[in-house]
C-alpha cells in the first residue's frame, strides 16, 4: 500500500489502474461492507452529474456519500448550463471549485475524458458509451464473495460485446486472472471495439477471447453475465437487435452448459424474456441483487480513497 497513491487521481477506465491497485480497493470494500474501516469524509462534497438516466448509480451513490459522512449533490445534466451550451471544460473547472469531487454519468467517453482534463477534483466515470468500471468494481466484488478469488475463473458475457459493460468486464476481470469470454453475433458493431480490446489484452493476465458461438462459449463457466440488448437511445433499433441477438438469450438449456454451481449476473435493469429469462435471473444461482448492493461498497472504497478520507 505505501506505493500506492490513490487521492486526486480520476476513475475513468480500470486500464489506468495495477492489479493490484485493483485487488486492494477490492478489499478496502469488503472491510467497508464488514463494519471495519473507521476513515470517513465527513464534510466533503460530491457532485453526481447525469445526463442518462439511472437507478442504482445516483441511489448507490448518494447512500454512500451519507454513510461516509459527506454529501452528494445531484445535478440533472440538462438543467445545468451544459444543457444550454456551456463547454465541458467550463463546467469542470467551475465545479471544482464547489466540490471535492465530480462522478458523472454520461453518453459520450470523450466528455469525461474533457472533464477530467480540466478537473482539479478526482472524476469518476458512472457509465459511459465505452466504460462501465464502477459496475465491473462491483461484479468483481460480488465474484471475490461467492467464489472466494477471480483468478482461475471463467467468466462468460453473452449479447452485445461492443459497448460499455463488456468492455470493463473483459479489462477488469483478465486483469484480476480470470479467463474472460465474449460471445456475441459475428457482426462488426457487436464485437468489442479493436482498440480496448487490444489494450485490455496488453494489461490481460487471464486469457479474453471471442467465441460467436453461445453454446460453446459458456460450456465451464464459472460465471455468466448478460446486459440488456436494448440500451438508452437504442429504442429505434429495438426491431433489429432483438432479432440479431435472440440466439445468445441466457436461458435454463444454455445455463446448465456451465459448471454446476455457476453464478449468474446482471447489472439490471433487466428485461426477462429477452436477454435472460424469468427462470435464471429468478433462480437460486442468479446473485443479481447482492450485485446490485455491492455498487455501494465498491464505490465507497474508490470515494474514500480518491476523495481522501480521514478518521
């Protein structure tokens, strides 16, 4: 730990961090979850932009601001003066002089990348099109608690490859050791995007493969993850989507190819029928709620770290 320097540094992508700078948030969370780490941050302040709508990231946030003694402060993005054409790089300099630190849920990587630049404040990527590593710090913890490790494991993403959550998972998971398998439709838009592929592997310690066959992909899975198919702003394509991704439905035949005592995950919302059907995400392998709640205590970790907390 004394040579890791976490305060003041962004959160924007899990390629920016060591595996072990990874391993050791991972079990600043489970120390947080237990009741055992006394630093706080009280009277700190953090700003919670959104320009996509949300769920578990404004609550998971806001909650653990509070429990950490500080405040999180939501700001819808359009009623913000971004909704009426103030520059990124404004608005992150503005800030910064409000808050001890900015997460935001964006559309575009490229904002947050601006905003981070001209941020004096840590900035913590929400969701973007291209990254979801909050999401991921929270799977990988749910992972760590019912496997007891990562490394070794097989972890299986079915359906769309090409966009944020497969993204982190197949960067943070590798990193971690795990075998990381993406099985999408052999189209190109489904397929993840050449250049994060091709540093996720560089950083990799576990193997990232592609296999467009769903059966074959998930046969030995540890565990097995799918996301909507129909995201934010994809609605006009709904018709099309659904038609090109129903063979990678995660369902109970294709289920019982993993490994006995396999996990199945989700990020949620879901949509049962599509993507996955009632049986898994409703069954007793499915752990889709204690993923959920872990968003908190892995983002509590990053808060506390990032935003330098104190007894």
């Amino acid at each position: 730990m004394a040579t890791m320097k976490f305060k003041g540094r962004h959160f924007l992508t899990m390629l920016d961090y060591s595996r072990e700078e990874l391993e050791y948030l991972l079990e600043l969370a489970l120390k947080m979850k237990k009741g055992q780490e006394k630093r706080n941050l009280n009277g700190k302040t953090l700003a919670m932009l959104f320009q996509k709508s949300s769920t578990r990231t404004r609550m998971s946030f806001e909650a653990g601001m509070t429990r950490l003694g500080g405040h999180g402060m939501f700001l819808d993005m359009k009623n913000t003066q971004l909704g009426r054409g103030e520059t990124v790089a404004d608005t992150a300099r503005t800030m910064s002089r409000y808050v001890e630190g900015i997460m935001a849920r964006l559309n575009d990587h490229k904002d947050i990348e601006e905003m981070a630049k001209y941020a004096t404040v840590p900035v913590i990527n929400a969701l973007t099109d291209m990254h979801h590593p909050c999401q991921t710090m929270a799977d990988m913890l749910t992972v760590k608690e019912k496997k007891g490790k990562i490394a070794g494991l097989k972890v299986v993403y079915l359906g769309d490859c090409g966009f944020n959550m497969f993204h982190s998972t197949m960067i943070g998971f590798s990193k971690l050791g795990a075998d990381v398998v993406g099985s999408c439709p052999n189209i190109e838009s489904y397929n993840p995007k050449a250049p994060i592929l091709e540093a996720a592997k560089k950083q990799a310690v576990g193997k990232i493969t592609i296999e467009h066959d769903p059966k074959k992909a998930v046969v030995g899975a540890d565990v097995i993850y799918t996301d909507v198919w129909v995201s934010m702003g994809q609605d006009e394509e709904k018709a099309k989507r659904l038609s090109e991704l129903k063979n990678y439905q995660v369902n109970e035949a294709l289920f019982k190819l993993a490994k006995p005592d396999a996990i199945f995950m989700h990020c949620l919302p879901a949509h049962r029928g599509e993507e996955v059907t009632a049986g898994v995400i409703d069954g007793k392998q499915s752990v889709v709620f204690d993923e959920a709640e872990n968003r908190l205590w892995a983002q509590n970790a990053i808060l506390l770290e990032l935003m330098g907390g104190k007894e």
